[in-house]
C-alpha cells in the first residue's frame, strides 16, 4: 500500500457543472482540503460542491457558499470560531467524482490537496 500526497488544481471556466478530482481505480483517497479563491476584485461568486459516487448518486458537500471578492475560502474548514480553524477530511472511494459549480465562470480557481492511497 502507497500513499501519495499530491494537489489538483481547477479554474472554473463556466457556470456549469465541472469535473474537479476522480479517484483512480484501485485507489481511495482523502481530501484533506478543498481551497477556492475569487480572482474577481468587484463581485463575490457562489460556488457549489457535490461528491458523487458510483451510482450516479449526487451528494451535496456545499451549496452556494460565497466566497467573498478577491478573498479565498477553506471549503472543508471544521470551525470558523478558533483563531487558526482545522480541516476535515472527506474519504473518497475508487472511482468517485468531486464536481463543482460556480456561479460567474472565470472567478473561481480552486486547489485541492489529497493523499492518495493505492
């Protein structure tokens, strides 16, 4: 068994539901975090986050959570009422999908940091 720590990266181009990560075969993986940030420096943007499984079946991870103009958001932040807030993790399996939508295409650039394990 290998772990892997590694990063993707999305710019979301449109306001259309947009492939993030898919776990490769024979790999599970957990998303350690989920950074977006508003390059726009006049409008706040909208975006939200589904894990979706093997079935087809859509899970809602965030929903419309604004991320503020020019300003970034931690989207698996477990508490904003520490000064220095912790993460948590989500275990995705083989296979599954994490998509994302924002609401203006082009504000939103996005990094996630996963350990894969194979």
């Amino acid at each position: 068994m290998a772990n892997a720590f590694v990063n993707y990266k999305a710019i979301l181009t449109t306001s259309e539901l947009t492939t993030l990560y898919t776990v490769g075969s024979e790999t599970t993986a957990i998303v350690k975090s989920i950074r977006v940030s508003n390059i726009d420096e006049e409008n706040s943007c909208k975006i939200s986050v589904y894990l979706v499984d093997t079935n087809s079946v859509s899970y809602t991870l965030e929903q419309n959570r604004n991320v503020q103009k020019g300003a970034s958001e931690e989207l698996l932040r477990a508490d904003s009422h520490t000064p220095v807030p912790s993460t948590s993790p989500i275990v995705f399996k083989e296979s599954e999908v994490l998509k994302g939508q924002a609401e203006n295409g082009g504000d939103l650039h996005g990094i996630l940091s996963v350990m894969e394990i194979t």
